[in-house]
C-alpha cells in the first residue's frame, strides 16, 4: 500500500508539528531539566553577586550569559548576514560587575522576551526548520534551537550548584 500524495504531505505537515511543540516544550520540561523559572525563581537580591569560593561565576554572570546567549541564537536566525559577538566580551558580563534590582530584573525579563520570540519562530510554520540560514555555515534554525537548549541546559545545571553552595537551593 502506498500513500497518496496529499496523504504523505499532511503526514509530513503532523510531524513537523509535533517536532515544532516537542523543541518548544523541551525548553520548560521538568522532567528532563529544572527550568529557568525555577532556577532563578526567589534568589535573595544580597545573593545575586557573590561568588562562592572556588567558584568561577556569579549567578548574575550566568544569567547575563543565558540571556545574551539566547539572543545570539535568536538572531542568528532572524538577521541576514548577522555576525556573532567577540567571545568573551560579546557574552560574558565583566567578572566585577554587579546587579541592582532593577538590572537583574531587566535580564530576567530580557531572557523571558528572547525566549518567547525564538519560540513563536520555530513555531511559525512560515519558518524553514531545515534548511540552511543563508551565511550560517549550513546552520539550520532547527540546529539553532536545539543548540539553544543544550546551551541554557548546560549554563542552567551551573546554577544549580551556585544556589546550593549559597544556601538558596532545596532539593
């Protein structure tokens, strides 16, 4: 038996679907990962700028990264010809630099608006998952999204043990 047409495109069509939600909902599953929210839910502001001895990073270092590194991913699929940030100045906050409320909420809010617009893209069934992005090396927003969620994996599980060496973390 073989499938019509029309039959195999909208087979195609429920796949691609079901790729699309699953890549979304990856990045705020708790099954898999503690999610953003959760790990940077209710952090003392007096903790946000310390450094827990032997320990590279602040969590306010971390969330400058994430959110900067979303952003990165996010436009290297929405702007032609984009040209990636000098590593480490272009993604990485200077190590002395500290977080005022109102700054430490802006990057929060900041990481929640780059994430909310990189998934209504891959949602948007106007946009090409596979294809290459013009002037990316072969890139594909499918290969950017999923390098976005390894990255905020990865940064995320740092702030794990930040918050527990700071006290602020029960399992």
């Amino acid at each position: 038996m073989t499938l019509s047409s029309e039959s195999s495109h909208a087979n195609q069509a429920d796949v691609e679907a079901v790729i699309r939600q699953q890549l979304v909902a990856s990045f705020h599953d708790e099954r898999v990962h503690a999610t953003f929210e959760k790990i940077f839910g209710d952090i003392p502001a007096n903790l946000r700028n310390t450094k827990p001895e032997g320990q590279s990073f602040t969590l306010w270092r971390l969330l400058v990264h994430l959110r900067l590194c979303v952003v990165d991913f996010l436009d290297a699929c929405r702007i032609p010809g984009y040209g990636e940030p000098s590593v480490p100045e272009g993604f990485w906050q200077d190590e002395h630099a500290v977080a005022d409320a109102a700054v430490w909420e802006e990057n929060l809010v900041g990481y929640h608006v780059a994430m909310r617009e990189f998934e209504a893209l891959i949602l948007d069934f106007s946009t090409d998952l596979f294809s290459p992005i013009p002037g990316r090396d072969g890139r594909t927003i499918l290969r950017q999204a999923r390098g976005c969620l390894d990255h905020s994996a990865y940064h995320l599980g740092q702030v794990l043990p930040l918050r527990r060496l700071l006290g602020i973390w029960a399992d």
